[in-house]
C-alpha cells in the first residue's frame, strides 16, 4: 500500500486458497485485466494451506509500507477506504493495527472489534466475541473505537511490525483465533487494536470459505479455542477489553 491512493490497485496481491479453482481464476484474472487495466498480482499455492498460512504467503509477496489483510468478499463503501486506514495508522504511532467498520448488508454491524468473554459450558475458556452485531450503527459512533482484537477479514498493519510478529499463527486450523492471536501479540507490545468507523464496508462473511459441515465447523473451532487459551499460560494475557463499553452495546 503507498499514501497515493493511484497506487494501490498496482500492489495488490492475490492469493488463491482453493488450488482446484486454479484454471478458472486465471481466466477471471485475465478478463479482469483486459477490462480495467489495473495490475496485480496473483500467488498460486500447490495446495490449500489454511487462512493464516496463506494470508502470511501473501504477506510475503507485499512490498508497501503497509500491508492490508482483506477477505475477497469485503466490499468497501468509498474510494478512500484504504487510506483512511492507513491514515490512521501512520498519524498515531501507538496504534499496532486498524480495521474498517464492517456492515451486513441491510446496513447492521457485523464488525466494530471484538472483546472476549469465558464460556462457562466450555470450560470457561475465551471466545471473541462482537459487541453491537446485528444492530444499526448509532448515529453518535465516535470515529475511533477501542477494541481487545479485529477480524482478520479486514486489518491494516505496518509491514516491518506484520514480518517482526511473523504474521499469523500457522497452528491454527482455517478461518478462527488467528486474527485474536496476532492482535493480542501486539497487545503486548503496548500497541493498540482500533476500529476507524469513517470506513466502512460490507462483508459477505463466511463466504470467501469453503463450505464444511457444521459438525467439522465446531470441531475447527474448539480445536483453535483450546490452542488459544492454553497459550494464555505464557503470562502474557490478552491485552485491554473495553470495547463493550465505547460502542454503548
């Protein structure tokens, strides 16, 4: 990513996670390029490697100051979407990691931060959790919310920060925990998590995933809950809650 919003769409990668779709990616990629000329660039994995793997390849390949993580099914609002994000980070050194507000698409909050709450049935184990989804965003919003974690789906980090904390942790399994990982290691490096709701966009959520069974879904998910929590032993914790507090849910 480059402050010059002409040179975003020249750095942006592309990582395949779905190796079979290679062919037809391809094909798309190439009538992509023919109708709006906008270069990018595209990273073909022999086999799927997982969100964190993959997202971390593609982190890899990156060369700006800052690196976007974004989901393929995240639709931004406005044309300066990235540079608000950046714009934030590089105006307030103290902050580790910005995400944008992330709407459903009857306008309601899917993503304003995460906080993380015990699940007694679960063996009191923490799960992220997101204050406010499902309502509409109040008209009182401050422009920065404060935030234990956000979603991997949309995150801006420094580049030299993402390749210090080596990215995402390739121990857990696809599309859970990763994102709370990376935001508490940077909770510890005394650096904050926002949410800047000046961008916005609408997330399709789930749908850049392939489709498993619900069974599989929750057996992933305990799975990264357990890796999680047991690496809360290391005395680190997970950094400030607050967030229920700042959006008033």
């Amino acid at each position: 990513y480059s402050s010059a919003a002409s040179d975003v769409y020249k750095r942006q990668v592309y990582v395949l996670d779905e190796p079979s779709k290679k062919d037809v990616l391809l094909a798309l990629c190439h009538a992509t390029f023919g109708s709006f000329g906008i270069p990018f660039r595209v990273v073909l994995p022999a086999e799927n490697r997982g969100f964190g793997p993959v997202s971390n390849l593609g982190m890899r390949h990156a060369r700006g100051r800052y690196i976007c993580f974004l989901n393929s099914d995240v639709f931004p609002e406005r044309s300066d979407f990235f540079d608000l994000l950046v714009e934030r980070l590089a105006t307030e050194p103290d902050i580790g990691i910005v995400g944008g507000l992330l709407l459903f698409a009857d306008g309601s909050m899917q993503h304003a931060g995460m906080d993380f709450e015990r699940v007694p049935e679960l063996g009191g184990w923490l799960f992220p959790t997101h204050p406010g989804k499902g309502r509409l965003p109040p008209r009182d919003l401050p422009d920065v919310i404060e935030a234990s974690a956000i979603t991997g789906a949309c995150m801006v980090i420094a580049r030299d920060l993402a390749l210090e904390l080596g990215g995402f942790d390739p121990d857990y399994l696809i599309g859970d925990f990763e994102d709370a990982d990376l935001c508490r290691r940077i909770a510890r490096k005394g650096l904050r998590c926002v949410v800047d709701t000046r961008a916005r966009a609408h997330h399709l959520e789930r749908q850049s995933q392939g489709n498993s069974a619900d069974h599989v879904r929750r057996n992933v998910t305990l799975v990264n809950a357990w890796i999680f929590n047991t690496s809360l032993d290391d005395g680190g914790g997970i950094g400030p809650i607050g967030h229920a507090e700042a959006t008033g849910a």
